[in-house]
C-alpha cells in the first residue's frame, strides 16, 4: 500500500472557482430538500477517516413511531425530498426493520429514497435481494479501497472477501434484471491511503455496471480526531456550507441537528417528536441565512470551525437514469 501526498483544496485555484460554482446555486427552500434520517446510530466498523469510535452519545435504533411520524409529513408536504435513513450508523444492522420502514415510506408518498451502506452486511440473509425489491432510488455502497490491504486498513473491521462479492453479487443480479432502480453507486474517499487505486476502482465498478461516485475526505466539522491536509482552517477564503442550506439532519432519539456532518449533536434546533419537520426546518433559517450572508460571526462554533464546505462537489459519473442524482446536481459531473 502507497501513500500519496494529496493537493490542499484551497490551493487550487480551480478548486476556489468550482467552490463559489456551487455556492452561487445556493437559494432558500421552504422545506429541507435534503433530509437525513439516523434510524440506528450504531455501526459495525471503525474506518480511519471517521469520528464514529469516538462517538459520545447513546448507540440505539430510532423509534419506529418516530420514523413513521416523519416520513409521513415528507410523503404529505414534498415527496420528492431525497429521504435518507442513515446518519452516523449502519442501517442494515435494523435487519428486516429497516426494509419494513422503507416500504412504509414508499406507503405515505416518499418518492425518493437513498441508502448508504458500508456493505458488510449485504451478503447476510437475503439482503440482495430485499436492495434490489425495495423503493429505493440510489443505493449507495462506501467502499474506499480497491486492493483487499487498503480496503481492510481503511475500512476497519471490514472484510474485502465479504464485501466485494457481494457488492458485485447485487450489481450481477440488478444487471440480469434489466433494472433502473436502484441505482447502485459505489463511492471511494479519497484519502492518502488509496488515492492510487481510484481508477482501478473506477474501471472494476464500471465492469460490474455499477456507478461510481468520488468524494474527498470530511473531518467530520473537526469536532473529533479525524483531520486531513486538505482542509485548511482560517483562510479568508470561504463559502456558505452546502450542507448548512440544503439538509437537515435528525439523530435518532429526533434531535435536529445543524446539518449532515454534526455527528455528536453540538447544535441542535428542536425534537421532532415535538415539532414538525417544517417547524424544526424554520428554526434553522438564520443559520443559513447568515452563511449565504457571509456573516460568519452570526455562525455556531460549530460552523465557525468546521472546514467540511471545502470538500464539497463530489465527482459521479455521467448521468445514466434520471432520478439517480442530487437534487443539486444540475448539468455538472462534479456536484
């Protein structure tokens, strides 16, 4: 395994340019476009890029009544919000809950689901084929290494030889059948550790018909240990946070969170036990209006520290279903 050096995100002119890109397609939504769901906050893994190990609050499931309170009001209000069940956990350790709660989903309207997954579950049980019967629209597989070393030693506790044919065992089958959805996208953050592989990556994915997403490395608002060279912090240079404006993210006992990468909760704008998801949404509308001010003063300490905008615009491949995308994505490859 080789380790590369790795070009710092704000050193790069183009890089600036594609940021204020993306930030100048930034608008208020009168509901969250976006909403992320942590169903379970548990996970099987501890990987190298991610804070999840050191997580200090509680390891559970969500609440099923919880679950179906807010995807009821999503099916009610804006059914095509992007409606993702996991956070900061592993959904397909829920077992057969979690294909129930996505059925019950599709039932009260939501019309478009996304799960991500670390895989090492997916060969379990008849997983493969509960992805490939359910309503979703993506599916997302993090897999971050190519060669079995680098894989095992980013994604740690993780096993190449159970992963990979599985993920390769559900693309086979989705392929056989002729399906447009889901969507299977196989995602790789680039890291130190594997940036070398990216294209072997690349060219075994597109062998299987899976597609292929790239993403840089988060620190995960640097609230934890995680950092990498790539971010810098207290440039002058910066952008309203992508996440900040277009996501809204609920742990799983319903807190409402900052935004998507507020792993521990160090913000938090109301229960939706007790609000609505509209309501909880409103309460965060200064947050983001002082980003797309660049009144960076009015932020949280937690948005005023974090570096995570800069890793924003992950790479896909060229469009292939419609639907499959970001509600962000527009015309670009890199979004």
């Amino acid at each position: 395994m080789s380790f590369t050096t790795l070009p710092n995100h704000l050193a790069d002119k183009a890089r600036r340019a594609r940021l204020l890109e993306i930030e100048a397609r930034l608008t208020e939504h009168a509901f969250p476009p976006q909403l992320v769901i942590e169903n379970t906050s548990w996970c099987n893994l501890t990987c190298i890029h991610c804070s999840h190990s050191e997580l200090k609050r509680a390891n559970r499931h969500m609440d099923r009544a919880l679950w179906d309170r807010v995807v009821t009001e999503v099916g009610q209000v804006s059914p095509d919000c992007e409606v993702w069940p996991t956070f900061y956990g592993e959904a397909l350790l829920l077992g057969n809950e979690l294909w129930d709660r996505l059925d019950y989903a599709a039932s009260v309207g939501c019309r478009n689901l996304v799960l991500n997954s670390n895989g090492t579950a997916l060969g379990s049980k008849d997983n493969i084929e509960r992805v490939l019967a359910s309503p979703l629209r993506r599916f997302i597989l993090s897999l971050d290494g190519f060669k079995r070393e680098t894989f095992e030693h980013i994604r740690r506790k993780a096993k190449w030889d159970r992963v990979y044919p599985a993920v390769t065992e559900l693309c086979r089958r989705r392929k056989e059948r002729g399906q447009q959805f889901p969507a299977i996208i196989a995602q790789f953050t680039v890291l130190p550790d594997n940036a070398d592989e990216a294209e072997a990556f690349r060219d075994y994915w597109h062998q299987q018909g899976a597609e292929v997403k790239i993403r840089p490395m988060l620190e995960w608002t640097a609230t934890g240990s995680i950092r990498t060279s790539t971010i810098t912090h207290g440039d002058d240079f910066r952008i309203a946070c992508p996440w900040a404006n277009n996501t809204m993210a609920i742990h799983q006992d319903g807190k409402v969170v900052t935004c998507a990468v507020d792993y521990e909760g160090l913000c938090t704008a109301g229960n939706v036990a007790e609000l609505s998801l509209a309501e909880c949404w409103s309460r965060l509308a200064a947050n983001r209006a002082a980003h797309r001010a660049h009144r960076w003063a009015e932020l949280p300490e937690i948005c005023r520290g974090c570096g995570d905008w800069q890793t924003a615009g992950a790479e896909y491949d060229p469009l292939r279903v419609e639907g499959t995308r970001p509600f962000w994505f527009g015309n670009s490859t890199k979004d």
